[in-house]
C-alpha cells in the first residue's frame, strides 16, 4: 500500500472517525484506541504484511464507524465547522496561487476572434471551420501567435458536457448545427452581401434611424453570426460550467476526493484535481477579466458580458454577487473538504447562471416583437439573438431534475418555431408572446421582469 493509498483511505473515512473519537472523548475510551497509534505501534503495524495492513486499518474504521453509529444523535453543535469565503477569488498554497484556468481564457479569446471574423465576408469557409476547430490543422487564422499555437480549440468542448452529452448522437447534430452556421453564412449571406433582403431572399438590411446599423440575414432573416454567438453562450460556456466542471460527476470523479481530502496535488501543479475542475468552471465566466479574482464584468462577448446586462436591469440586481460570492465559498468548501457546502453552492450557480439565458431569451423576443411591424432591421437583429438565447437554453440546468426547466423538445419547437416558414417574415406577435411567456415562467420570473 503506497503512502497516497493510505492516506485516501484514512482521508475517505475521515469524518466518521473524527466524529467517533470525539464520543470516545467523553466516555474516557480514547487513550487505549490512540496508544494504538503511538509511534512504536506505528512502527510495529509499518512490518505487517499488505493483507494485514488493510486488516488493521478496516478494524480500526470499523470501530469508529459503530461507536459513531451509535451516537448518531450527539451534539456537535459545539465544533466551528464553518468555511468563510475570501474577500475575492484568491487562493494560495504555499505562498503561490493554486487557481488555473488559463484553457478557459484561451477559449474566450478564439470565440471572440471567430465571431468576429463572421462579419468578414473575405473570410473562407476552410478559416472559419479551422477557427472554430474543425480542421484540426496548423493554421494562422486567428493573426494571434497564442491562439494559433494553442491545442485549444472550440469545436471540441462544444455540446461535450459528462452530465448531458457523454457521446451521444445529441452532441454530434450540435456541433453540426454551429457547423452549418458557418457554412450558411459563406454560401448564403456572403454572397449576397451587397443584395438587399426581402422575404425569401439573403441579404442586407438596415435599421431605421440616421446611421442605423446594416444587418446582414438569410432568407428568413436570421443573423447566423449572432444565431452563433449566442449559441455559443450556452453550448460551450454554460455548458461546461454547469453540466461539467460542476458536475459531482467531474468533480468526484475517479479518486478526486480522495486525493482532496488527502492534500494530493496533479503532479507538477499546485492544486487538486477538484479544486481544477472548480476553477475551470470560473474561468468560462471570469476568464477574459483584467482581475479574475476580482471581476467588473462585461469583459467578453459571452456569457460575462451578458451576466452584465441581467445584472443591470433593476428587476434582477443582485445576481452578480450571488453568482460571485458561490463561486468564492464553493471554492473555499473544496479547501475545507466541505463537500456538502460545495454542492450548495452549485445548485445555486446553476438557477442564477440559467437564469442569465432565460432572461436574455426573453428580452430580445420581446424587443423583437415591438419592432417587427415598424423596423424590420432592428427586429430581425434582436430576434436572431433571441434565436441564439433560445437555442441555449437547451444547456441550462436546474438541480431539482438534473435537467433543463424546459423540455428539450419544448426547447426545439421554439427553435424550429422561430425559422419556421419564412422565418422572422411571417412570425407572429402571438407566437412570441407565448413563447416568452412559457420560458420566463419556467425559469422563475415574468415577461415584463426581463423586458
């Protein structure tokens, strides 16, 4: 048995035994069970065989675990168990930081250049797909020497969370979704970039006002950049964040707690696997902040840019902090070997971070609608944002049913709802209304909260 193996086992049943010995405290017990331990009886059970190892080391947990049993309703209200959160999201061991997420800042930056480079229509379908990871080829299409060289790419932690898309034939037709939306946007919008829109046709359009911005749709008037960038949000950061850096699956995964409560570092780094899984999750929300331990928002085009905006509208302010402040004290807990705090924690990162899509989904179908008879420029641009909003919802998690608060297939008839026919031409005022009005109640709030 190695010194790491040994140390997992104690560490595994470490509470059960804690709480024994305090019993055995009071009953006068402890004196004979702790000689065992001495350092010449250490010495001692050092010469036993493996097999007998074990033997002393299960009869001892053993022992622990009946006399707790058996004191089951003893108060420990008298042991300070509690684990304060730190100022900010800072945390050390031996003098240097065991925070890391610099994968998750990596990816930020890829999808803010890919985005981007949607806009540009020189752009070739082969640069968009590599930008995007789907040429796994060396390339410079992102003129950034970082990015270029990284092993990073999007593609593959898109729709890949172990708690909704362990390889199943969901997250291939995802990735293919975003695949098409490149695709169109180079056969479709680019060339009829000079062409104006009309139904049925691609093309540009302008909204109204001197110096109205110029929308560049598909025939039924969606803006497959902004359909991307918004299903971006929730098929990468929401999803990594809630159904896989946070999920019990990944953080418990394997001897990860084990190796926590035991001290057990990745070799070369200076921090748990855990305490990684946790920090990764933070670094697809914070990751692009000039101080990510202590973040201002609106720092991206993604989720932190539009965590801003929920957090700006007076109906929700507050869920800034909340979100923060989970962050901070599920991160403390993993420290502390709280893993029942932990989870807390994630089942409130889970309500508020879905909250942020639900919210925005909301907004810009209602945004939308008031527009659509008036200014279809302006309309067609909040409700391809709407579209992106609504297509991630499908990523959203509530911990109640280890689900999304709507059905995925609610979630894909608003979808399909929203291009159906002649898409953003045709829909009607009614069909958005109720489709608002089905996810804002879902989701815990009402229409005219998110408007």
């Amino acid at each position: 048995m190695t010194i790491n193996s040994f140390k997992r086992l104690y560490f595994k049943h470490r509470r059960v035994c804690d709480k024994g010995c305090r019993f055995l405290f009071k009953i006068n017990l402890v004196k004979p069970l702790f000689s065992l331990f001495s350092s010449v009886h250490l010495r001692k059970l050092l010469k036993l065989n493996l097999n007998k190892m074990k033997k002393v080391v299960l009869s001892t947990l053993a022992i622990a675990a009946l006399v707790f049993s058996s004191c089951s309703d003893d108060n420990d209200n008298n042991i300070d168990t509690a684990v304060t959160a730190p100022a900010t999201y800072t945390f050390e061991r031996n003098g240097a930081t065991s925070v890391s997420f610099s994968g998750q800042t990596t990816r930020i930056k890829m999808g803010e250049k890919l985005i981007s480079a949607l806009k540009d229509k020189s752009k070739t379908k082969i640069e968009l797909d590599s930008m995007f990871g789907r040429n796994l080829t060396t390339h410079s299409y992102f003129n950034d020497a970082e990015l270029d060289g990284s092993s990073k790419n999007l593609r593959g932690k898109t729709a890949a969370s172990i708690d909704y898309f362990p390889g199943t034939a969901e997250a291939v037709f995802i990735k293919e979704d975003f695949d098409g939306f490149i695709s169109s946007q180079v056969t479709e919008v680019f060339p009829n970039w000079n062409v104006d829109a009309v139904e049925g046709t691609a093309g540009k359009i302008q909204e109204l006002g001197t110096g109205g911005s110029m929308r560049y749709v598909n025939a039924k008037g969606l803006e497959y950049n902004q359909a991307f960038g918004k299903g971006l949000i929730g098929a990468l950061m929401v999803d990594q964040i809630l159904n896989n850096y946070l999920s019990t699956k990944k953080l418990d995964e394997a001897t990860s707690r084990a190796d926590n409560d035991a001290g057990i570092l990745i070799e070369g780094k200076n921090y748990t696997n855990m305490e990684h899984k946790w920090d990764e999750a933070y670094g697809y929300l914070y990751g692009k902040e000039a101080t990510p331990a202590s973040p201002e928002l609106g720092a991206d085009s993604f989720l932190n840019k539009y965590l801003k905006r929920v957090e700006d509208d007076a109906d929700f302010a507050g869920i800034a902090d909340k979100i923060y402040n989970a962050f901070k004290l599920g991160r403390a807990a993993i420290v502390a070997k709280d893993y029942e705090l932990r989870d807390k924690q994630v089942e409130i990162l889970r309500e508020e971070i879905s909250k942020i899509i639900a919210v925005r989904a909301v907004y810009y179908l209602q945004y939308g609608k008031d527009k659509l008879a008036t200014d279809k420029g302006a309309a067609f641009h909040d409700l391809s944002e709407g579209y992106g909003f609504v297509y991630s919802l499908r990523f959203t998690q509530t911990s109640a049913t280890g689900a999304p608060h709507l059905t995925v297939d609610e979630i894909n008839e608003f979808v399909s709802t929203l291009q159906a026919g002649n898409g953003f031409w045709t829909i009607t005022n009614d069909e958005l209304e109720q489709m608002s009005t089905k996810i804002a109640n879902a989701y815990g709030f009402t229409v005219g909260q998110a408007r």
